[in-house]
C-alpha cells in the first residue's frame, strides 16, 4: 500500500457530476482537487459524432456493462444498464437529450424533506449551466429565483453557460407528418418544453455544438484541466472510501496494479453515480449491515437507505414498417451512408448529427391527469435488434415509450468484497399498477396517433406489438417480454431529513463529515424526463454546498 499526497478535495468519478465539480472547485485557485476516474481519457472516434452513442453503447472500453438481475416482472429476462466509463461518463455514449424535467418534480424533492431543492431554488442552476441556442420562447413567464454564484440572468433560458444546447437541426417529412398526426389527436405543439409547460410535441433539445456532440468534459473539463490546482488521475479504480472513526479522511484507489491511498484536508465528494457510489459506499463498510455482513464487510457505519430506492425509466419500443419514404435503415448502409458521412464532414449536418431522439412527446395517458405522464422519443428508424443497436434492412420508424415518474423501487448491492464484482442490481420494474397502467396507456395513445390521417400516407403496418395486441394484459405482456430501462438510475443515495436518508439537504453522508454524495443518487424521486440535465444541475448546486461550507 502506497501513501500518496493530500488534496483538499477528492472527487471520485469523473462524469457528469464530477467533471463540472472539478471545474467549479478549482475555479478561485484556492482549493487543490483531485478527480479519480476508473476509465480513460474520452479520446475515440465516435465519441464527437452524435450518431456514435450506437457504437459506444456496446464498447467495454467507454460502457461499464451492468445488467440486472433477472427478475419475474419481465418474464426472467436480464437486462443491459449501460453507464459511461471515462471522463465525461454517460456524456460520452449518451443520446445528448436534454430534458430539464418539471416544477413539480422539484417542488415533490423539498415536500419530501430535500429543503433547499424546491423548483424556485434549482432552475437558476439550469440556467447557469446553459448556452442555449434557440430562442427564449417563454422568457415572459420566467420562475423567478434566487440567482446562484455565476452571474445574472434575465431570461428563463440560460445563454451563457458552459455546455451547449440546441434544438434538433433536421427535420424529415415524415417526422413533420407525425407532427401533424399529434395534432390532429389534440396535442398541442410546445417550442420549448424546458421552458414552462412540459405537454405536447416538437424537436428534441440536444448537447451538440455545431453538429458535433457536446460532453461535461468538453462544456466544463477542459478548461479546468488548464488550472494547476486540478489533478487528474485515470485509470484510478477506487476501492474504498477510508474513515477514522466518524470522519472520512480520504480514499484508496487501484491504479496500474498498485493500490494508493490519497487523503482529503476537507472533503472526499462521492461522484460516482446511481450504481457505483453505493457500491463503494457499501465496500468502505458504510450501509444496510445486512446487506454488508452477508458480503463479508465489516460493519463501520451503519445507514441503511445505502442502495436503497433504485428507481429507473422503462422503456417500450412501438415499431412500424414505412413505405413512400427512406428512413435511417436505408440511409445508413451503402451508396447513401456514404453521401451522409460527406455531408456531416462537409456541413456537420444528416444523419450522422443524430442521436436517440428526433421528436418528443410528453402526452397524459389518461385525460383526467392534471399533467403528462409519459414521454414519447420518435425517430424514422426500426431496430432488427435494439440490444446490440442493429437497425431494420426494410424502412421504419420506432415510438419509444417510457413513464415518467415511475413509483416502482428496487435496489443496488454489492454481492462481494471483492470490488472487481459488480454489484446486484434489482430495479423492480412494473410493480406498481400506476407504472403499467401509466405504460399501457402511453403505447395505446401512441398507436392512435399514428393511426391518424396525416399517417397514412407513410405507414405500411405495425410491426411490434403487432395489431394483435388489444388488451391490457397483451399490452402488458408485450412491456414485460420487450422492455428496456432507458440509462436513467437515481435515488441510491437519497437526500431526506428521515432515517432512511442517506445524505442530508447539503448532501453530506448522514453520521459522517469530511463525505459529500454529489451525483444521480441523491435524487429523492425521478424527474420528468431524461436525467443529465438533473445530474448536472445537481453538481452546479452541490459546488455552491462544498463552497459555501469551505468559507
């Protein structure tokens, strides 16, 4: 065991949260930071093309490769949870979906005891974080709000901000027809949908600047990297979190077969995300003493909501064979990829500048709700097999399908000392009837509107589930055998005032000083939509914590 040098702050994990904690950290020169990341530098050739995540995805290099337990809500079936390795994290192989979520969802964190977190608190943290380049569609409904460390601001979107957002630049026929066709099932169109009211359709917000995708380690790493306070190490695989007593004094991590202990004046920031940061938490001996005594660790502090309330999107694909038009299947194989991979080097435009999602939908399954409950992610394409992202030889399109807020919780464990072993992962999809109904509903609205006239003129037949499919338990047995989570794990590290709480509102380790949790899991419940935009304003509030703490 090597004893290394100490830092007055050491962040573990270098993804989105831990990249823009690096950045903020070190921005006044005062404080020495090291940032640990177990995976590499985001050096790779499709890591700035958008259309790349589906390479990435399945690349061990920059994916860590998780899959669930298999479990009987979905028939016994393991599922993939992709999470990015390397600096920048799921920023890299992510679909670059920016969805800031709603006011009730943050006002939903404070009523449940995360007191600082309420919607008024957090928005001007989204603004700070964004440079968005549309415009400000609803700047004279603006929230007002306390305005963080960073600036002022005068309009509901931020314009200024380290990481760049615009809306997605192509624009097909038949994905205009599908606009149509929302319209003409009563949908309203929304142009912008980070701005005031979430319900209706349009173009998805992406992280792309000029074409090309934009990560943390791009918007906020970079320029960090150029400061003599930021220590970057790679390749570092932290194996624990150590403590004397009830202080966390730093941390041992495995590096070129070597391990190194390295010790933090001030703080150790666990920035590691839903999956790994209990898991390291729990392999220091921090957690459920159950859960440590059946792995073999010895108990040090007992907290037992570590690992707890796992909560994730599901996902439905509803898929659909297209005539009168070409689609990404078509496009992307022979003569005409090669136009396109011309036209993005050329123009940084096509296909090429694509990611998971075209048009969105944010739709209430039910017309009594007071707000939508599910998203929709359109894009003119159909996967032979969404596992390994191998898309249709024949032309087609696909309707993703997810809850929003889903209810049902698993959880994340470690099932051995030996951190090597991945922890178990339970996420219990589909157990709460308001989740499957909430599903069910959102994938027969979907059919009605493709079902409408604006439609037909490009809809062969549907392909998944099939018009077979009618009632409910085919819908659900449909959702059960095909269903995927869509990369969004939180809660695992929640933040409360109750026992169960792992960190406190400042997001410090309940029972502990010197540890912070600064990362997806500490969200008490999900958000309305894609999480990074969540995650990041997290890591922009939980720097203001750290900061105001150090004065």
């Amino acid at each position: 065991m090597a004893l290394d040098q100490e830092f007055d702050y050491i962040i573990v994990g270098g993804g989105a949260a831990g990249c823009i904690l690096a950045n903020r950290l070190t921005a006044s020169g005062r404080h020495s930071v090291l940032l640990l990341e177990a995976g590499g530098e985001p050096r790779h050739f499709w890591i700035p093309i958008p259309a790349g995540f589906s390479k990435l995805m399945t690349n061990r290099k920059f994916n860590w490769g998780f899959h669930t337990e298999p479990e009987d809500n979905v028939l016994g079936r393991s599922i993939p949870v992709p999470r990015g390795k390397g600096l920048g994290g799921s920023t890299l192989i992510n679909g670059m979906i920016y969805v800031r979520g709603i006011a009730e969802d943050y006002d939903a964190w404070a009523a449940k005891g995360a007191s600082g977190w309420s919607f008024a608190e957090v928005e001007p943290y989204f603004r700070r974080l964004e440079n968005w380049h549309g415009t400000d569609a609803n700047a004279k409904n603006h929230h007002a709000g306390p305005t963080p460390t960073g600036g002022e601001y005068s309009e509901r979107r931020g314009k200024h901000g380290p990481m760049h957002i615009c809306e997605v630049r192509e624009r097909f026929p038949i994905a205009e027809r599908f606009l149509k066709a929302a319209e003409q099932d009563g949908q309203p169109r929304n142009t912008d949908y980070n701005a005031g009211a979430q319900e209706g359709f349009g173009y998805y917000q992406v992280l792309q600047k000029e074409g090309r995708r934009w990560s943390v380690a791009d918007g906020y790493l970079a320029p960090a990297r150029k400061r003599s306070n930021l220590t970057v190490r790679t390749q570092a695989h932290v194996l624990k979190v150590d403590l004397e007593g009830k202080r966390c004094t730093g941390v041992t991590y495995r590096q070129g077969g070597r391990d190194i202990t390295v010790r933090a004046r001030v703080e150790v920031i666990m920035a590691a995300g839903a999956i790994q940061t209990p898991q390291i938490l729990e392999l220091s001996g921090i957690g459920r003493p159950a859960v440590l005594q059946a792995a073999g660790i010895d108990v040090k502090h007992a907290l037992p909501g570590v690992g707890e309330n796992y909560i994730d999107h599901f996902c439905t694909r509803l898929s659909w064979r297209v005539k009168n038009t070409r689609t990404l299947n078509e496009m992307s194989r022979g003569p005409g990829l090669a136009r396109e991979v011309a036209q993005y080097y050329l123009k940084r435009r096509g296909i090429l500048s694509l990611g998971t999602g075209l048009v969105f939908g944010f739709i209430k399954s039910r017309p009594e709700l007071p707000i939508a409950d599910v998203q929709y992610f359109f894009v003119h394409a159909s996967y032979a097999n969404a596992a390994d992202r191998r898309l249709d030889r024949e032309p087609g399109m696909t309707i993703g399908v997810a809850q929003l807020r889903p209810k049902s919780q698993g959880t994340i464990h470690v099932r051995s000392a030996d951190p090597q072993i991945p922890p178990c992962i339970r996420p219990n999809f589909l157990h709460e009837q308001e989740d499957r109904d909430s599903l069910i509903g959102g994938m027969q609205v979907a059919r009605r509107i493709v079902d409408q006239a604006a439609m037909q003129e490009y809809v062969a037949h549907e392909l998944n589930p099939g018009r077979d499919v009618q009632a409910y338990d085919e819908w659900l047995d449909f959702a059960r055998r095909t269903g995927q989570t869509i990369y969004h794990p939180i809660g695992t590290c929640r933040m409360g005032e109750d026992d169960n709480a792992v960190v406190d509102p400042s997001l410090r380790v309940r029972g502990l000083s010197g540890l912070r949790v600064i990362d997806a899991s500490v969200m008490p419940t999900m958000v309305s939509g894609n999480t990074q935009a969540a995650v990041m304003m997290v890591a922009e509030k939980g720097a203001d914590l750290v900061l105001g703490a150090a004065k």
